[in-house]
C-alpha cells in the first residue's frame, strides 16, 4: 500500500482528512489500484458483524443450504447500492447525508437523520452483543461483565488519533484475514454436502414461503445491506483526490468499482461459509433448533471432534465485532455532519453510540439471559432491514439526475434495477410488520 504524506496527521474520521490520498493523473493501472482499493474494503466489514453470524447460524441450523441464495442476491444488492453511493460522491464530491440535507426538506431530513442514527444503534448493539458474548466464551467472563468490556473499545479509537485512513484500511484488513481464516479452518473441521451448497444458491420461492424463512431472509438482507455503510460509502471516497475533468471521475468511478464488488464479495462468500458452516454441522447432525452463538460455540468442538473449532469460533466473532467497531464511529460522524452541519471528535462520537447500545444489551442480557444473544441480534438485523428503504430512496433518486451526475448519471438498466430492489425490500418489511402486528 502506498505511504501516505507525511502531514497526513488528521483523525481518521473521513471528513476531517478528505483529499489526503492524491491520485496521479498519468498512474498506471496497477498504481491506480493499489491507491482506490481500501474504502470498499472499510465498507465490506460492516458486512460482517455478528448480527451477520446470527442470522447465517440460525438460518444454516433451521433450513440447511436453503437460504444460500438470500446471501447471494443481497450480497448482488449491497454490490449496485454501494456503487451508487460511490459514484455519488465521486461526481458530486458531497456524500449522501449532505446531498438529503440539501435536498429535502428540514422535517425530512431530520427523520432520515434519525433513521440513519437508529441504523447505526442496531448495529453497534450486534457489535456489543457479539464481542460480549467472545468475551464470555473464550474468557469465561459473565454476558454482563462481557457487555462492559466492550466499552473498552473506544481506547482503541483513541489510540487511533492521528493516524491516516491508510493505517485504517490497514488494520481491517489484518481483521478480515483473520475472520476468514477462522472460518475456512472450521470449515476443514466438518464435511459440506457441496452439491446441496450449489443448489442453496439458485432463488427459490418456495423456500420462503413460511414466515420464520421469510424473517430470517429480511435479517439477512438487513445485515448485508446496511443502511448508514450508504451514508458512510459516499463519504470515504472522497479521501482518493482526483482531477475533477470528465475523464478522471469516470476512471475513478471504475476503479472504485472493482474495489467495492472485490470487498463485497469477500464479504459474500465470509456470509456463505457461516451459513455453510451452520448447515453441515447443525442441521445435517439434527440439530436444527441452533439460534444461539454460545449453542453453536458449545456444539461445534463434538460435532467435528476438535477443540479448535470452538476456539476458533470465538475469535473469528471477536474480530467480527471489532472490526465493525471503525464502521459505526466513522459513519456516525459522516451522518451528524452531514445531516446537522455538526462535528464532535471521533471518540466523543463512539462513547455515544456505544452507550446508547450498551443499554438496551445489559437489559436484554440481564433480564432474558445468555440465550437472548441470538434473538436480539437477529432482531437488530431486521431493524436494520426496516431503516434501509429511507437510506435507498434519496439515494436512487439522486443518482438518477443528470443535474447532479453529469454523464455518471444512472443507466435506465441500473435505474430499473434499483428501482425493483426498493420495491422488493420495501414490500417483504410491509410485509414482515403485518404479521407481526397480526400476532
């Protein structure tokens, strides 16, 4: 990776260090790409969480290979969203809270801020439930006690002041080599059926026909397609400075684009091979009623006859819940300051979002017990999966005007498509909230 400049001093938050990484006009090509690649890859942890192990655990235990092709097709909508959002900022220079700030009125723009707020609570709640629970299951610690060590992690957001957005890109990448590793050693541990792994991955209505299938679909498309990683994607772009001539966006928007669907499909087959996981050493043994990270920890060392699994379990979800830890604090400062023209320091901003989370955990935690960990972060994820049409509409709509795009405008094929995906999401919640209400 290339060095940054030496008066490259700033806090990591992409507002404060803008423009610091240059972008020759006469680099080659492997040059360009070693300089784009870096946000896609910030953007694909958020795509990793443990709200992502929770809903891939329970849908491999319960329905098998099923639910592969969920993964596969949200994976496919994450992709042309968080190319929009890119290309968003790449053509305007102004990421997506400033342009629904501008754009919409005061009232709407304030309920799409808090949307966006309440996006990133759900996910930092999975964060603080999923490292709690690491905490619990490789330290011996209680689930309460796990929950306020994770309170710890803002030392690391201290600890990262100063440093440039190379140095983070850095640094998730070392998590995301570690969260793949885990898993694929796991995956040596027990014996896949690959030809039912294949067939999980072709779209089968019937398959989502019962309402349990459906709720842990939308949980899948709400831990895969992130609604504040829109906000935070068309931001962080921005640190790549380019020549603002026609042909230096389009090159950028390309280069940026073979980072963002690289990243995310890293991030797909991570999702798959936890679900993969699920299903061969769950639902294939009978135990199809796994909705629990600490069930499935304790269950993996007999099913696959090696003390490593579950340690190995435990370390890959530690990491997972870390690393989003970078995603959270960095988009929330993208949303206050381009919702409300506000700027506080990055470890002011994470002590807030994790202490709004850490609250509603230690409740869950303490008054449902350690076998709540599961429901709630699969619960967070469907909150997550109701927030993302607010995030998707202003998005689409922006990126379909010429006025604002110039030539990077949307084509009608990537028009119709985005159009088709908010209808889709937007109908399985309706859809998903009748029936809870009909209860």
């Amino acid at each position: 990776m290339p060095v940054l400049p030496t008066t490259a001093t700033a806090p990591f938050c992409p507002a404060e260090i803008a423009g610091t990484i240059a972008v020759p006009p006469g680099a080659g090509v492997w040059q360009k790409i070693k300089l784009y690649v870096g946000p896609g890859l910030l953007i694909s942890i958020g795509y990793m969480d443990p709200g992502n192990w929770a809903t891939s655990i329970q849908a491999g235990s319960q329905f098998g290979y099923q639910l592969l092709f969920v993964v596969l097709l949200s994976s496919l909508a994450a992709i042309l969203l968080q190319c929009l959002c890119a290309r968003l900022g790449i053509a305007t220079g102004k990421d997506l809270a400033v342009h629904t700030r501008e754009q919409y009125s005061p009232l709407a723009g304030k309920g799409m801020w808090l949307m966006a707020e309440l996006s990133i609570i759900a996910c930092d709640l999975a964060e603080v439930l999923g490292c709690a629970l690491a905490f619990h299951l490789l330290l011996g610690v209680s689930l309460p006690v796990g929950v306020m060590l994770t309170a710890l992690d803002t030392l690391i957001v201290l600890g990262l002041k100063g440093r440039g957005f190379r140095q983070i890109e850095a640094i998730i990448l070392g998590l995301v080599i570690t969260i793949a590793a885990c898993l694929l050693a796991q995956l040596a541990f027990v014996k896949a059926d690959w030809h039912a792994v294949i067939q999980g991955f072709v779209p089968s209505l019937s398959a989502l026909s019962g309402r349990e299938p459906l709720y842990l679909a939308i949980g899948i498309v709400g831990a895969t397609v992130m609604p504040h990683n829109l906000y935070l994607h068309s931001s962080i772009v921005q640190t790549r400075s380019v020549q603002r001539d026609p042909a230096s966006l389009l090159d950028a928007v390309r280069y940026t684009r073979v980072d963002t669907i690289v990243s995310l499909m890293i991030a797909m087959a991570i999702n798959a091979a936890i679900l993969i996981l699920a299903a061969s050493a769950f639902h294939r043994t009978g135990n199809t009623t796994v909705a629990d990270l600490d069930v499935a920890y304790h269950l993996l060392d007999p099913i696959t006859g090696s003390s490593m699994a579950a340690v190995l379990f435990g370390l890959g979800l530690f990491a997972a819940g870390q690393s989003s830890t970078f995603t959270g604090t960095i988009a929330g400062q993208v949303i206050m300051d381009g919702f409300l023209q506000m700027r506080i320091p990055c470890w002011q901003r994470r002590i807030i979002t994790r202490g709004l989370a850490l609250i509603p955990a230690l409740i869950g935690v303490l008054m449902l017990g350690s076998q709540s960990v599961g429901r709630l972060l699969v619960l967070s994820q469907v909150v997550l999966s109701l927030q993302l049409p607010f995030a998707m509409y202003p998005l689409i709509r922006l990126t379909n005007r010429r006025d604002l795009m110039g030539d990077l405008v949307n084509s009608w094929l990537v028009k119709a498509v985005a159009w088709l995906l908010f209808v889709t999401i937007s109908a399985a919640n309706i859809w998903l909230v009748i029936q809870v209400f009909a209860d």
